[in-house]
C-alpha cells in the first residue's frame, strides 16, 4: 500500500473512510454526526492526530533504519523496490490502457525527421482518455447547439427567472398554512379547548396585569364588551396585539415578545370572553364593531318574519 499510495494520500483516505462509516452508522438527523454531536468531532480530531503521528514516527523510524544499512545494503533494497515496482503488471497494463505509450526501447521507431537545433520530436498516439474525452465534447457541443439554437429549450438565465416566479408562489402558499409566518391577513380564530386554554395562560402571565385576570379592564380596557377603539374581530386584534396600540398611550407591541401562534391564541381566547359580564368592569370604550365579512342578514325577510310571529 505504502508503494502506491504516499502519506499525504493514505492519511485523509483513511481518515475520510473512517468520517463515512461514523456518518453512516450514526443517526444525526439532517446535521452531520460531529456537529450534533461534539463527541464525534472529538474523536476524529484525536484519531486524526493520531494517525498523523503514527505516519511520522514510523517515517523516522524507517529513514533511521535505512541510515544504519551499509552503502552495499542500500542499493540492493533501492534495486529491490525498483524491481518490486516494475513487476507490477496490473499497474503497467493500466498506465498502458490510459496512455498508449511506446516503451522507450522503441522510441527510435517513432521519432521523426523535424530537427529543430538538435531537438527532435516522438510520433507519439495521443492517450486513449484525452481523445474519449474529446469525442464526448464535440458530441456534448452539437446536442447543446441543437437543444438550444435549434430546439429553442430554456437557457439557464429563463430557468432561473421561472424558479424565482414558482418559488414565489410556494412561499405564498407556505405562509397562508404556516402558523408562524401568519399576519392579520392570514390569521384565522381558533375555537377549541386546547388553543383557548394556551391562549388564557399566555393572557394571565402577560395581559392581565393591564386588563385584570377577567379582561374586565384595568389600566387597560374592557375586553368583554361589544366597543373597541381599534376595531374588533381576530384580524384588528391580531393586528392590535402584534403592533401595539395607541402612539404614546396604548398598549405595546409583542411582536417582539410572542410568536404569531401565540398571539392568534390570546386574541382567540380574548374573543371567546365577549359578554362575559365580569365583576365591576371598567366603562366601554371605542365604538361598537360590526364585521363587515361576515353574512349579513336580509332585513326585508326578517321583519316580514318578525311581522308574521306578531301576527
């Protein structure tokens, strides 16, 4: 091994082995091993160092070995190497194979009659890899030209310009679904247990100390009438509770403090305390909010039913 492969090759060949086999038995996740688990690196720091020290001393110990040889047992170990080396015949027949070259017994066959000041030039065959490699650009070149000039397909400028315009569109998609990424215009109110009883926790340890433990209004308003000063419903209460309220004297804004989903909570379980009447509330202020959104009734159908219950 040490023949064909030298230090500065065998060393990260088997330091990298050793990496792959770690990746491929641990289970990290989508992070590599050594970064979810600082063991690992640790290990491969010190097993690299190792390793690298293992080569250096066993370098040492081999040059001074080969200082101590008489001058007579040198030569017959570099003679032996060579020979070890040369007797290789799968290392030939592939050094053969990928360049075609003539021994240099025979380079006097292939020299040719170009004599420039002494310097003269060998008629030898290109290696068989440049001139596969060659083939394959002129063939690689036509289907280019043919794909693109002719066909007229998508060069990568308009590929690109078409995966901004689709990824576009998926990040639209993603934030009407993703409960953090969602905004006023997205937000939707949330009716069930779980949600509401997150959402009243969250207003005891942040709210309540403004609006009371039972939203009946404190330094706050009331937020278990039917007024609001900036507007009612999840979407304006979203918005409220995100940004804040009045310049100079409102509420401050969360957006800092807690995430999307939570405030889509809280807002949820504020509007699920409407009518609750508490105990001494503070007086309502703001103007009654009406929801434009929602279905609105057709007057003329329910007086003419109010008028026929009368009747």
């Amino acid at each position: 091994m040490k023949k064909f492969f030298p230090v500065y090759v065998r060393v990260p060949l088997i330091f990298f082995i050793v990496f792959a086999l770690m990746e491929y038995f641990i289970d990290s996740g989508d992070k590599p091993a050594f970064v979810k688990y600082p063991m690992v690196a640790l290990f491969l720091f010190v097993f690299l160092f190792i390793l690298i020290a293992i080569e250096i001393t066993l370098s040492a110990v081999n040059r001074v070995m080969y200082q101590l040889l008489t001058p007579e047992e040198k030569a017959q170990k570099e003679l032996e190497e060579s020979l070890s080396f040369k007797e290789s015949t799968w290392f030939k027949n592939l050094m053969h194979k990928l360049t075609k070259t003539e021994p240099i017994e025979k380079e006097g066959d292939l020299l040719m009659d170009h004599d420039y000041d002494g310097i003269k030039e060998l008629d030898n065959n290109l290696p068989p890899w440049w001139v596969y490699l060659f083939y394959i650009c002129i063939i690689f070149g036509v289907i280019y030209v043919i794909r693109y000039d002719v066909l007229g397909a998508d060069d990568q400028e308009m590929e690109l310009k078409k995966e901004l315009a689709q990824a576009k569109i998926d990040v639209a998609e993603y934030m009407k679904t993703a409960p953090d990424l969602m905004d006023e215009k997205t937000v939707v109110l949330l009716k069930d247990t779980p949600s509401l009883d997150e959402g009243k926790t969250i207003f005891t340890t942040n709210c309540a100390a403004c609006h009371r433990a039972d939203a009946g209004g404190q330094i706050g308003p009331n937020l278990t009438d039917d007024k609001w000063i900036l507007g009612g419903g999840i979407k304006n209460l979203f918005h409220t509770i995100t940004n804040g309220g009045r310049d100079g004297k409102g509420m401050i804004a969360w957006k800092g403090t807690l995430k999307p989903k939570e405030i889509q909570k809280v807002a949820s379980y504020i509007l699920s305390l409407q009518g609750s009447n508490p105990k001494d509330p503070k007086e309502a202020e703001g103007e009654v909010w009406v929801d434009d959104s929602a279905p609105k009734t057709d007057a003329a159908a329910t007086a003419k039913d109010t008028t026929e219950v009368k009747k």
